[in-house]
C-alpha cells in the first residue's frame, strides 16, 4: 500500500511538472523571454495558481515587448506576491 502512494505522488509531481514546463513556454511565446526575477516565482505556484496563468496568459498581449510584461506584473499582483518586472 504504502509503495502505491509513493508512485501516485511521483506520478502526481511528474505532471505538475511538465504543466509548469507547458505554461512557461507559453508564457515566453506570448510576451517574450522572460525576466531572470520571475522564474523563480513561477516555480512556487500551486498548481491552481499555475492552472489560473495558464488562462490568463491567453488575456495577455501577443507581441514580445517589454509592455507585455504589464500584463503578467499585473497578474501577480492578484496574488499579492509583490514580484516586480523590469
């Protein structure tokens, strides 16, 4: 029983993994390479608040400039994470 809960929660980590690795691309192809500042932050977010990104980016401004991070700035904001972009 005990070693069905350890490869259940390897499975579970596994794909919430790969959802975090899906939405950072996504996120890159929408507003462009991505500060050094924010990753670190994105790699902390529960997998609601990640599934949440993941929708919101689709809000966001299509052309990789320095004012789409606006809109992720913004975003955190919600979450109340004082994470700044530059």
């Amino acid at each position: 029983m005990m070693r069905e809960s350890v490869i259940y929660q390897e499975i579970l980590a596994e794909g919430e993994q790969r959802e975090r690795a899906l939405i950072l691309r996504q996120l890159t192809r929408r507003v462009g390479e991505l500060p050094q500042e924010v990753l670190p932050r994105i790699e902390t977010l529960s997998l609601e608040q990640l599934e949440n990104l993941g929708e919101a980016l689709l809000d966001f401004q299509a052309m990789p400039t320095a004012v789409n991070y606006a809109d992720l700035e913004t975003w955190f904001s919600t979450l109340d994470v004082g994470v700044k972009i530059t």
